[in-house]
C-alpha cells in the first residue's frame, strides 16, 4: 500500500483566520494565542501573520490598504502573494475565526507528526543508525503534538477544581426547539418512509420563521441550512407548495441537495451566516466518508458522527443528523438505529420516531445528556403532510379515535372486556372486539387468556372481588388428582398463614384466564370461584399485600 506523503492543510481555514484579523483587529489577541507564524502552511500567509501583528503591537491599521503599503515598503509584498491576493484576503475573513485557528494548529502538528515519520524513516534507513539521535528526534516534536486544543471556543477552560466547577456560572444552551432539539448534535432515526423528512422540514420551516414547531413549541427565530441529500430540486419545490399552500417560504430557510464540498460546505455556509440556529443533515450516509474492511466499525460511527459534532459545537448551533434503523427489531430503541453504538454514543441526542404504515399517529422518543428523556404523540395532517403534537397520553393521542376511546376508557377504569368497552363507549360491540384485537397484536393492549380482558401493558393486574380481571401472580399447573372434563386446575400464588395442609390449595380461577385450551365462557359475566378450602384463614393476593 503506497503512503500519501501530501503534507495536511487547508488553505481556506487559513484565509478564513487572516481576514478575520483584517476585519475585526480585536480578535488578533485571541488567535495569536493559537498560532504562530510558522503554522501556516503557505510561506505567504506567514509573512502576514506576522505583519499583522507587528502593526498592532505598535496600535497601527490593518486594513487592506495599510497592509498593502506595509508588505510593499519592507518588501514582502511579492512573497505575500501580491497586492491583490492581500487585499482579497479581507473577502475571506469570519467574525470569529477561532474554531478556524484551531483546524490550521491542528493540521500544522499534523505536518510536524508527518515530517517526523519521513524523518525517522530516512535515519533508520541510513547506516550507522542509532537510538539515541532516533530519540532526540521524537524530542524536538514531542511538545507540539502534546499541545492540548483550545476545542473550537475561544478561553474555554478544560480543567477545574471541584469547588471552582461547582460555583462556576455558564450561559444558558441555546436551543434550536425547546426542550427538544438542544444546541450540539441530535440523531433522529427511524424506518425508511416513516416521515423524519417531513418532520425536518417542518422544523427548518419553524427556525427560519420564528414560529412554531410541531404547530406547539414557539421558537426563537435563525436561519436554517436544510441539507435534503437524498431529494431532487423539483421533489422539495413539491414539499414546500403542500407544506406552505399559499404562505410565502421564509427567507432564512435554505435548502441543498448536494454537499459537493463535504463538512468544508456546511462551514463555509456557517462563516456566512452568523445568525445560523439549525443545521438539518438528511442523511448520514451521504456525508460520512467511506470505510474498508479494515476500518473499525464503531471508531468509524463514532468519528463520523464526532466530525459533525465539533461543528456543532464550535458554531454553538443544533445539528440533526437524520439515520435510519435497522431491519431486526429491538424492545430497545436505542438499539435499532443502523451501525453500531458509536452513532448515539457520540451524540449529545437522539430521537426516534416510529409510525404504523398506513397510520397518521406516530411517537417521537427522546434521551440525551442535557433533555429530559420524553415520548411525544404525534399527528399528520393529511393534506400539508405536517406533523402536530397531540397533547395527552402518547399511547391513547396516537390513537385513531375508535381506538382511542378504547384505549382512554382502559387507561381510566383499568382492564376490560370487549362487551365492557363497547357498553361504555357505545360503540358496536364487534367492532369493539376487532379493534382490541388488533391493538393487542399491535402491542398497545395486553390480553389475559383467550376469552379474558384486556389492559394497558403497563397497568398492573390483580382479582378484585368475585370477578378475576387480572392476577397479580398465577400459576397453571395440570395435576391428575385435580382436572375435571379435561381442565386444568390452576392455582394462584399466594402468601398464607402457616397451615397444618403444607400444600394447600387456592381457589381456582375462572376459566376463562386459564388458558387457550379451556373451554369458551363469557367473560364479562361473574366467574364463580370454587373453594377448595375452609373460608379461614384467607389467602393473601399481591394486592393485598402491598
């Protein structure tokens, strides 16, 4: 395998940081503390560096013209890059260049690292060679590649006493949507299809006007960068007509759907616009440079996911980055999203969104290090194709409205039957039975036995009265000394008094909650309960007992 010995550097970067200085002298201060003159990669840009400062130090200008004139009169103009590179260079500056400063250290130590290795591979090659002088090599660069990074902001303390930490005062987070989408990086995943486009766009829609996000959540306006690196112009213009009908787009939206110049176009767009709130990546894929087999898959995700994230934390601007999940499913949702840990774990968020196919009602899960972990109902609007929070339960505001009168009356009375449901809603009895049947194969419901009712998955059972809705904790058992017409007899668990019967048994339960292969009754009407034992003392059941 070939070694590319192309010398690191980003030209850009460079430019960014002098005219900064040019723009803004104020700032020279700060990032003359990052770089020196010998940092920079071209010759040139290290003759003004170092013009720049000399002029300040002496409380001098450092406009274009005054620069010009001051190369020209020491004669450095021309190893400068002439009089009309240095005064473009003014065109290239940022208002705070300091993330800038740090990309230009960075690739400079990476320079010295590389200039090393060609180093010691020419000693170790030549005769005579000896450790020593090998190590007073490694000495001279060691202290540079040592230098710890400012991270991107400038006087950003990394080190602290517990005491100085803990009385420390820092500003509030920005936050692109409140509560939801917080400043840094959030990784939004979900199944191809399921509307994580539809959502971003509302969002940008949202920053870039100063409304509503969700059509519930005000935010404070900024402009937007959209990147729909998976749609066509035409599929987008299509988007907002149906999204927005008859109102006008906002300015401060931007869309692109290419991104030819990589993470460089995202920044570039950043140093352009200042006011910049949300930076919407649909999807990963299209921006995560290409492994091999060899590649360390989660350092990859990891990385990947990293690269954006300095952006975003540099710029102090809210990245969503938009991931799919993967095909096997997982009770944790934290565990579908495609690849491996290494996505969320570098991420300050994620949200997942999921969604029945064919149904309008969806939920939005979220955890991370600065939000509150939540799940919000959400609802599409049909015809704009824009997602709405539902206020209420998620599990019952997901709901279509039969479906939610059934999950709202189990919510509030606890499990039920089919016939109770219908009876209370006044719904059609068949309909109702249909309808559980499928939220329970959907998992929104569970069902005890074939025949028994129904409650919601986190409602906890137990048998109240002469009606067994639920058991707090049951046992089936088949016994040959205690079946009657091929049943079972199946006993409940229970907490007794000490009785001269070391085995004694409880009463039976219905038969309709003993199982799919007892014969057919109707749940709703009383089950009679057989005793099997003096009425004293009494079993003690879980309900009971707590």
């Amino acid at each position: 395998m070939s070694i590319d010995t192309t010398m690191p550097h980003d030209l850009e970067l460079e430019r960014a940081v002098i005219g900064c200085v040019i723009d803004w002298p104020d700032r020279f201060p700060g990032l003359s503390s990052i770089l020196a003159p010998a940092d920079f990669y071209r010759p040139g840009h290290a003759v003004v560096w170092q013009m720049l400062g000399d002029r300040l130090g002496r409380g001098e200008p450092v406009d274009p013209v005054a620069l010009t004139s001051a190369l020209a009169s020491a004669d450095k103009l021309k190893s400068a890059g002439g009089p009309v590179y240095v005064s473009g260079l003014a065109q290239a500056g940022v208002p705070d260049a300091t993330w800038h400063a740090e990309e230009v250290k960075k690739t400079a130590r990476l320079r010295a690292a590389r200039a090393l290795g060609l180093r010691l591979m020419q000693e170790t090659a030549a005769p005579g060679a000896e450790p020593p002088k090998l190590a007073a090599l490694v000495s001279e660069v060691l202290p540079m590649l040592e230098e710890q990074s400012h991270g991107g902001r400038a006087n950003r303390q990394a080190a602290w006493t517990a005491d100085a930490l803990y009385q420390a005062e820092f500003p509030e987070a920005r936050w692109a949507v409140p509560d939801l989408i917080p400043e840094g990086l959030t990784v939004l995943t979900g199944a191809p299809k399921v509307g994580k486009s539809w959502i971003c766009l509302g969002l940008g829609l949202a920053v870039a006007s100063g409304g509503k996000a969700l059509d519930s959540i005000p935010v404070e306006q900024g402009e937007a960068l959209y990147l729909a690196l998976e749609d066509t112009p035409r599929r987008m213009q299509s988007r907002l007509h149906r999204v927005l009908g008859e109102q006008p787009p906002p300015p401060g939206l931007h869309i692109q759907v290419e991104l030819p110049a990589g993470l460089g176009g995202i920044r570039r767009w950043l140093d352009q616009h200042p006011d910049a709130r949300l930076v919407i990546v649909d999807v990963l894929q299209r921006v995560r440079p290409e492994t091999t087999r060899e590649s360390n898959a989660y350092a990859a995700d990891y990385a990947a996911i990293t690269a954006l994230k300095h952006l975003a934390d540099a710029y102090q601007v809210a990245f969503i980055v938009v991931h799919h999940i993967r095909k096997a499913q997982s009770s944790d949702w934290m565990d579908a999203t495609s690849g491996t840990n290494g996505i969320n774990g570098a991420a300050d968020a994620t949200l997942f969104f999921s969604r029945a196919r064919g149904e309008a009602e969806g939920l939005l899960n979220l955890t991370g290090r600065d939000v509150e972990e939540n799940e919000y109902a959400l609802r599409r609007n049909d015809g704009s194709m824009t997602w709405h929070l539902i206020d209420g339960p998620a599990d019952i505001a997901t709901a279509t409205e039969p479906n939610a009168k059934i999950l709202a009356h189990i919510h509030e009375r606890g499990p039920s039957t089919p016939k109770e449901v219908a009876e209370a809603t006044g719904q059609d009895p068949k309909t109702v039975r249909t309808l559980m049947g499928r939220l329970r194969d959907r998992g929104r419901l569970t069902q005890h036995g074939q025949r028994g009712p129904y409650s919601l998955p986190s409602q906890t059972l137990h048998v109240g009265g002469n009606k067994a809705t639920a058991v707090a904790s049951a046992v089936a058992s088949e016994t040959a000394d205690h079946s009657s017409n091929g049943n079972k007899a199946t006993r409940a668990t229970a907490h007794a008094p000490a009785h001269d019967d070391p085995d004694p048994l409880l009463p039976l339960l219905p038969c309709c909650l003993q199982g799919p292969d007892q014969h057919e009754c109707e749940a709703t009407s009383p089950a009679p309960v057989v005793a099997l034992l003096p009425p004293s003392p009494e079993p003690v059941y879980a309900e009971e007992a707590s």
